[in-house]
C-alpha cells in the first residue's frame, strides 16, 4: 500500500516542479487571473472537466450512491442540462471578456450586486475548496492505510492547493488541469469493466443490493423522494449556470469560437466521468456486501482502486481521486481570491490600484482564503463533528445557485431585467439559503423530517421538502416581479452584452 502513497506523492512533486516553471509566464494581472486569454482548445477542455469533476464526484457521489444507487445520477444530471444551456452563450462570455461574473453584474445591476454577488459567491466557493481538503485528507488516510492521518492528510492537501494557486494563478491551473484532466477520464474508461466483471455483472450486484438502488428514485432520498431528487438535479444545475470557475475559463479562452468548441466536448467528458464514477460505486458496494467487508461508502472508488482493479489501473484510478481534489480546490481558490481582489478591493476599495501590483495582493488574498477554508473542515475534524462532504457541497451548491445564477443568467439572457431586480434576486436568495438552512433547523428542529431509517447523508428539510425549493422560488420570484414593476434597462446598460442591435423588450 505505501506504493500507491509514494507515486501520489511523486505526481504532486513534479506537479509542483512543472508549476513553478510555467509560473514564469506570468507578468500580469490579466495572465494571473485569465491566463492572458491564450487557452487553446485541448486545455480548454479539459481544465473545464476539472472545474467541474471534484471530490463532489468521487468522495460526495460515492456516498450518494451507497445509499442511493443509480438514483445518485440525478445529482450530476443537472450539470448535464446545465452544460447543454452554457453552449449557446459561452461566445458571448468570451467576447465580454472581462475577470469574473461581478463584471457582468455591475454591468446589468450596478456596484451594488457586485459586491452582495462577491459575498454569496466567496461563501459558496470557500466552502467547496474546504470539502476538497478534506476529500484529499481522506483519500492519503485511506490509500495508506490510516499511516497518513486525515488530520495530516487535510493538512497535505491544502497546502498542495494553496501553493500550486500562489504560484502561478490561472497559469498553473489551466496547465495542471490539462495531465490531470487526461488522467482523470483515462481511469474512469479503464476501470469501470473490471469492476463490473469483478462483482459478477449487473445480475450478481442486484442479487445482493437492495432493490431502490435500481429505482428511478430512491426510497431513501426522504419523505417526498422525487422532490429530494430533483433538489439535488436543480442545486447542480443552478450552480453550474453560474459558476464563476467556468467563466474564468471562457474568458480566458483564445477565441469565442475555442469557447464554444470545448463546451461542446466538455459536455461529452462530464456525463461519462459523473456516470461511470456512480458505476463504479455502485458495484464497489456490492462488492463489499458480497465479500462482507464493510466499507465507507465515501471510500466507494477508493477501495474499488484497491481490490476490483488490476494494480496500473488502481494507481491510475487513485490518482485520478487525487487530481479532482487539486483541480477543484485550485479552481475554486482562485475564483474566490479573484472576487475579492477585483470585486471588492479593486472596485470599492482602491480603484487606482496599479494592476502589476495586483497580482503580489492576490496570492496574499490566496493564502488567506485558504487558511480559511482549511478551518473550516480542521476545526469540525478536531472537535470530531459528523462531517458529510455531500451536505457541504448541497449547502455550497444552493447558496450560489440561488443566490447568483438566476441574476447573472438572466443578465446575459433577458434584456427585461432591472438593477433593482437582480439586487433582489441575489439578497433574497442567499438570505433565503441561510434562513433554511441554519436559522429553521435551530429555532423550529420539529419542522424537520426526513426519511425514516434513511441515513444521515440525505439531512432532514422543513416539513421534508428540500430548502432549494423555497430559496430559489423566493430569488427568481424576486427578479420577476421586481424587473416588471421598475424601468427597463436603457440601451447603453445593454450594450457591452447583447450590443447595439439589440433593443430592450418584455
């Protein structure tokens, strides 16, 4: 087992060699946060897979999928949607050109939805990098066999991610996506037929899995489970609609038409990784019913690595764990470092902030940001809390896709909507989020219902419906109703995105 330990740690040293010599191209603020908009093709396609495909796929989804089965698909399948719907503007993102989703919401909304969008987007974005330290924790303590302990394993992984962002920026993100981006697809390819003929085929997984792990919807997703499926179907699509990472890429994409081009194949990359990932846990978990081990359904791909693959697959599968765990949390460390520099301190703060200057204050912002996200999980590790990287993702999920995506969405799509209608969206929905989330579970815990005998991973929501409902009904009712009853937006307000031919209408 310290084999596999050894070669993780080899990758991520030369990853940090590599790292340092592409650091060397960066000079300015636009190359640090956008890559000097010079991303081809091929590294388009696979830093976006890397944006997207984190440990909410092989830690997160892994234990969806004990519990759920194939039902653990609806989670993933809104990014699918979602993915589907980005095609038809990622031309356009790229041609407004600009550093982060503020940008288009000053432009629309005015300084104001900058920063409450900043604010929503930094909690979201800091709680996903958080999850991802404690994935990479995870995994070094499960491949060495407990040698590496979660607390040290957490410590390792933050300090991999914060390093390789400080470095170099988009730069070193971009460039690290691209080997582990290949990796990542490759071991999922490799692994899922030796896994299945590990188990015995389908026949022999539904011999010894309940029957709702081959149900549309699984009965222990909570008291109403369609609706539970479909909050986790529409907090992923609300997130992935909106996702700043992603638009970072496409801003620094070389051309619209390479920005259009890789969501085109990224779309292709993200449903085999998310559906064969849920495969492979799902006959991981038979595995282990089957041969009476007792395995953490987080440890789902792990373990399958281990024991149901051959021993280059295995690596290759583990090393692909690992690489999500680095690529998200660098994609999500930078994105959030970039709201602050940009939206707050440059745009409320010090407008004349010489940019050269910029990019030494951002990798200050970086280490900061990741300190906080690492007490975010260390904490909860050291009291010993029940931590589920699945509730901290829904949680993430929900708050950005509630609070930012219907604003900035409909930003680049309805010519109708109004300042005073996005402030709404974005205030109402974060505020909704955490009143649902937080607030009713403390002052009203009997409001709570879950599934009787359903395991922990699912939580408990108000009267059993899944708080996305509400939080989001309460954001998009809010830039409807708001838009239609003030002015319309003048034509120059609407000019940087949909340009001049464009005229204002219902």
């Amino acid at each position: 087992m310290g084999s596999y330990l050894y070669v993780i740690l080899a990758y991520l040293l030369v990853l940090t060699g590599y790292n340092i010599y592409r650091s060397r191209q960066v000079k300015t603020q636009e190359d640090f946060m956008v890559a000097g908009r010079s991303l081809s093709l091929t590294k388009m396609v696979f830093t976006l897979v890397c944006t997207w495909i984190g440990s909410g796929t092989f830690i997160a989804g892994a234990e969806y999928a004990s519990y759920a089965g194939w039902s653990a698909v609806w989670q993933p399948a809104g990014a699918f949607l979602g993915i589907a719907i980005i095609y038809f503007i990622a031309g356009r993102i790229r041609t407004f050109g600009q550093y982060t989703v503020g940008d288009i919401l000053e432009v629309r909304y005015g300084r104001f939805a900058r920063l409450f969008g900043a604010i929503a987007l930094i909690i979201a974005f800091t709680t996903i990098v958080s999850y991802q330290f404690r994935a990479g924790g995870y995994i070094l303590n499960v491949v060495s066999d407990g040698a590496v302990s979660l607390e040290m394993g957490q410590i390792i992984a933050a300090v991999f991610v914060i390093l390789f962002v400080t470095i170099g920026g988009m730069v070193a993100v971009a460039h690290t996506d691209l080997p582990n981006g290949i990796i990542i697809v490759s071991a999922c390819l490799l692994s899922f037929p030796f896994v299945v003929a590990a188990v015995g085929g389908r026949e022999q997984a539904a011999a010894v899995l309940p029957a709702g792990h081959f149900e549309v919807f699984s009965p222990d997703f909570g008291r109403y489970p369609p609706l539970k499926a479909l909050a986790y179907f529409l907090s992923t699509l609300l997130l992935l609609l909106g996702v700043q990472s992603m638009y970072q890429k496409f801003y620094a994409a070389k051309s619209p038409r390479d920005a259009r081009q890789a969501v085109a194949i990224w779309i292709i990359g993200t449903i085999i990784v998310e559906t064969i990932v849920i495969g492979i846990a799902v006959y991981a978990f038979a595995y282990g019913v089957k041969h009476g081990m007792n395995w953490d359904g987080r440890s789902l791909v792990l373990q399958a690595a281990r024991h149901m693959v051959p021993g280059p697959v295995g690596v290759l599968l583990l090393g692909a764990a690992c690489a999500v765990v680095l690529s998200t949390g660098m994609n999500y460390l930078l994105s959030s470092s970039s709201n602050i520099i940009r939206d707050i301190y440059q745009k409320m703060v010090n407008p004349k902030a010489d940019p050269t200057r910029m990019v030494a204050l951002q990798k200050v912002f970086i280490v900061a940001m990741g300190f906080c996200a690492f007490l975010m999980i260390f904490i909860p590790t050291v009291l010993e809390s029940q931590i589920s990287v699945l509730q901290y993702s829904y949680f993430a999920y929900t708050m950005y896709g509630v609070a930012v995506t219907p604003a900035l969405f409909a930003a680049l799509t309805w010519k109708r909507a109004t300042r005073a209608g996005g402030i709404a969206s974005i205030l109402g929905g974060a505020v909704a989020t955490v009143f649902f989330e937080f607030v009713l579970p403390w002052i009203a815990p009997g409001v709570m219902q879950g599934a009787e005998g359903a395991g922990s991973v699912f939580g408990a929501d108000p009267w059993g419906i899944p708080s996305i409902y509400p939080a989001a009904l309460i954001s998009i009712g809010s830039l409807l109703i708001v838009s239609l009853l003030t002015p319309a937006p003048k034509q120059e307000e609407l000019e940087p995105l949909f340009g001049l031919s464009m005229k204002c209408g219902p």
